[in-house]
C-alpha cells in the first residue's frame, strides 16, 4: 500500500490512512510505503538550494517551518505523554541532523548531488516514523523500517536504480519475516542507499517505484496507489464534469495514458508489477469506499470485471506548439530525416507527436522548451512555421486496434472544431491529433459524450461513489 503525499499531509489525512490500513490488515497484512506530506519535500528542495548559494539564514527559517509541521502532527497524533515525548525526540534528531547538513553545504559553498539526495530525504523519514508511531498507539502491531538498509542502489543521485539481486535477498531476509509474524511495515518510498550507505532518490514517480519493487519482490497478490484521485478517469474531469473512473485497464493502456499526458501512473515506476503480473490498484485515500482503477493484463481479472468498450480514456495535453517544417531537399533523399532530428537532439528538446510527408513535417513540442537554438538550427536546413498555444487529445484503448470506423466516429465528433494535425499509426492503441488551445473543451465534451455515453460503457466505468468488491 503507497500513500502519496496529499493522503498524509495533514494529522486527519493521517488518521484517515491509518483506517485504511487497519482495514486492510483485516484482509491481509500489508506493507505500507509513504510519501513525504504534501509541500515537505518542495520545501526541502528551497533549503537545498539556498544552502547551495550560501542563504544560511533563509535556509535555518524553511528548516524551522519543517520542525513546526511535524511537530504539530505529532501533537495531534501521539497522546501518551511518554510517547509524545520519545516521537519528538526523533523528529528533533532529523531536524539537527538536517540542520547541520545546511551549515555544511553552506560552509563548503556547494551543493552536490549526493548532499541533494540527503536534503531531499527528510520528508520520508519524518512522515513514517510519525505514522508507525501513530499506529502502534492505536493498538496496531507496526514495525518502522529504514528502507535505505534494504534498497540498495548505484551511486547515480537524483535517479538511482536498484541493484535487484541485492535488494531481493534483504526483502526476503529483513521485511518478509515481519509480514509472515503478522506485522504491518511502515517504510519509505523514494529513497535508497549506496553499498557505502550513501542516501540516493529515485527521482519522478520514486515512491509508486518503491512500491512496485516490494510488491513484485514479495511476490504479493496486488499493489495498491492511493492517491487524491477516483482511479483513472475517462478524461479530465475539470473539462469534462461527466468523466467516469474506469474500472479496469490493462498495463499497456496505462502506459499509453501516462506518456499523453494524462494523470496515471508512469509506466516505468510499474514496471516491476508488469514484469510479475501483479495488479495494480489505483485508489482515492479522500474517498476509500469507491472501487478506483486496477491496471492488468491478468485475463481472469479482465474478463470478470467487463473489461470491453472501445475507447478507454482520452488523454489531453496542453502547452504544446506546432512546428511546421518543409525542405524541397527531403525529397528522396536518405539521411535527411536523421540530420532534421539531431538538430532537436543538439537543443535537447524531445517531440510530442509527429506527421509528416514527402517534404514537410509537422510535429508537436513543449512551449516550455528551449526554442531558440532549435529554431535556429532548424533553419539552417529548411522553412520554420511555428504555431503557439495547441493542445494534443488522444483517445486509447486497446480495443482500437481490432475496430472498424473508429477514426470516423473521432472526426464526425469533431467536426465543429478545427483540427490542426494527425498523427496515427505509431501506436495501434492510440489516435492522436492537435487541436487550438481554446478548443480543448468543445473537444473533449464532444468526444466523451461519443464514446461514453452509449450502452457499449456499460460496467466498464463507475462513478466514484461506487463501492469497490
């Protein structure tokens, strides 16, 4: 069980998730992952940094804003007096630790990756040894563990990566015998250690990492997210008021999603759970009872839960650009596409979706990227058009790739909407196109009310309030 950030933010967040918990050790005996709360780690980012630049003084304020949540959480969480008192002496021991970690990044007047790592670890440590200490007050049998003892990782900071072998052996040694005696593990996510105990994160998505790692290393039955959110949803709920949670999905639908930017768990952080098979659950920790996503490609799980339907999901992502590029020299002549995408390459800018032709190609980037150098560079080769403020939509589903008539369907429901591009073919699961900014909404609701409102959505989605089995 991962609980990310927003679910333990606050002292009822917690007692909300320690609930959840409860009940779920009812069931089995779960291993459970935190997060940092919500906004720590963000602020362990500013000391960082102002420690780096040598703001000693800015960076000693934010530490003390670090002490004052934690300290009022365990406040509010920990009653016993004798207890309370031996919780805020490890808190304070983080604090000073973290505290003397600034003086001496300030000192030497440089931040290094490793010294980053280590900032960035506090929120995890903080929030667990808070929560297991929670836990055990309320009479649960909770063991907290130092996950850097058994995720070993390399020495690459900011992005480590296990060392499997390694790491397997120690879960199976240090945290399955806890398990099997009935004990609920508290631990982190996000962080690791060198072989030389030198603190490592995981980077984007670290924590759905961690979890998926145990989970698959434990051979568990599933893996559950919890999260701010009712699974994964038909399409983005702000724009379309009517958007379902979906409630089953297989592993390459999800991936499909992630990278088109909708908000589902990134593909790599899950690898480990496509690898064993293991089902991945997608809950919402503000509304427990709803039955949330699960990401499969178990066929058992799959067919019990109506898995059908055409369409899955449609993914939109906004602030992108078109960049219209034409050169009469593409005509015939082999290599010149390999010379076009190492200007993109050069600038460090990566593509989003792409069409071309004969002698023009037209694809999608970032309004956030570097545009300058590429745009240069571009036109050292050929003729640069660039179009601002478009958005890309893509509706997935796995079933795309056997059906008739579906881009039919895709364009008579956009037929009030100008669309700018197309992009097919690269994924069997996935129609992409562009569209202008201002008519992200008229598309979507157009799209949605096409694929979702039929009988052929039937048990395939839920609304949130839906009890899960």
């Amino acid at each position: 069980m991962k609980f990310g950030g927003t679910s333990i933010g606050t002292a009822s967040a917690m007692r909300r998730v320690m609930l959840i918990v409860a009940g779920e050790k009812k069931k089995a005996v779960p291993l459970v992952v935190l997060s940092a709360c919500s906004g720590i780690t963000n602020r362990l980012i500013q000391i960082a940094i102002a420690a780096g630049e040598s703001r000693l003084d800015e960076a000693m304020e934010l530490s003390g804003e670090v002490r004052k949540h934690h300290r009022k959480l365990v406040d509010v969480l920990i009653s016993d007096e004798g207890r309370r008192a031996a919780v805020i002496e490890k808190v304070e021991a983080y604090i000073a630790e973290l505290d003397m970690l600034i003086k001496g990044v300030d000192i030497v007047g440089e931040l290094t990756a490793r010294s980053f790592d280590t900032f960035c670890s506090f929120g995890e440590l903080l929030s667990t040894t808070i929560f297991s200490e929670a836990m055990q007050e309320a009479g649960h049998e909770t063991v907290w563990t130092d996950i850097r003892e058994v995720m070993i990782t390399d020495d690459n900071f900011g992005s480590a990566r296990p060392v499997e072998e390694l790491c397997e052996k120690n879960v199976k040694n240090a945290l399955k015998p806890l398990l099997e005696q009935g004990k609920i593990v508290v631990t982190q996510g996000f962080i690791g250690s060198t072989r030389d105990g030198k603190t490592t994160t995981f980077g984007r998505g670290g924590s759905d990492f961690t979890a998926a790692l145990l989970g698959a290393w434990l051979t568990s039955n599933e893996i559950q997210i919890w999260t701010d959110v009712d699974g994964v949803m038909t399409c983005d709920p702000r724009i379309v008021p009517e958007a379902r949670s979906i409630r089953v999905m297989t592993f390459s639908e999800a991936a499909e999603l992630s990278y088109l930017g909708a908000k589902v768990l990134h593909p790599d952080t899950i690898a480990p759970a496509v690898k064993q098979n293991i089902p991945v659950y997608v809950l919402n920790a503000l509304h427990p009872e709803a039955k949330g996503t699960v990401i499969t490609n178990n066929p058992a799980i799959l067919e019990g839960m109506s898995y059908g339907g055409l369409v899955k999901s449609i993914a939109v992502k906004k602030g992108q650009c078109i960049i219209n590029f034409r050169s009469n020299k593409m005509l015939g002549r082999h290599g010149f596409m390999a010379d076009f995408f190492d200007v993109f390459a050069q600038a460090g800018v990566s593509v989003e979706m792409i069409s071309t032709s004969e002698v023009s190609v037209s694809l999608t980037v970032s309004e956030s990227a570097s545009l300058g150098k590429l745009l240069a560079g571009l036109r050292k080769i050929g003729e640069v058009e660039l179009e601002p403020d478009v958005a890309t939509i893509s509706v997935v589903g796995d079933n795309l790739r056997t059906s008739k008539g579906v881009a039919g369907r895709i364009f008579s429901a956009m037929k009030d909407v100008n669309i700018r591009m197309i992009s097919q073919g690269a994924s069997e699961i996935n129609v992409g196109f562009v569209v202008e900014g201002e008519d992200v909404p008229k598309a979507l609701q157009n799209l949605h009310h096409e694929f979702f409102s039929g009988s052929e959505a039937c048990g395939i989605f839920e609304h949130p309030t839906m009890k899960r089995r």
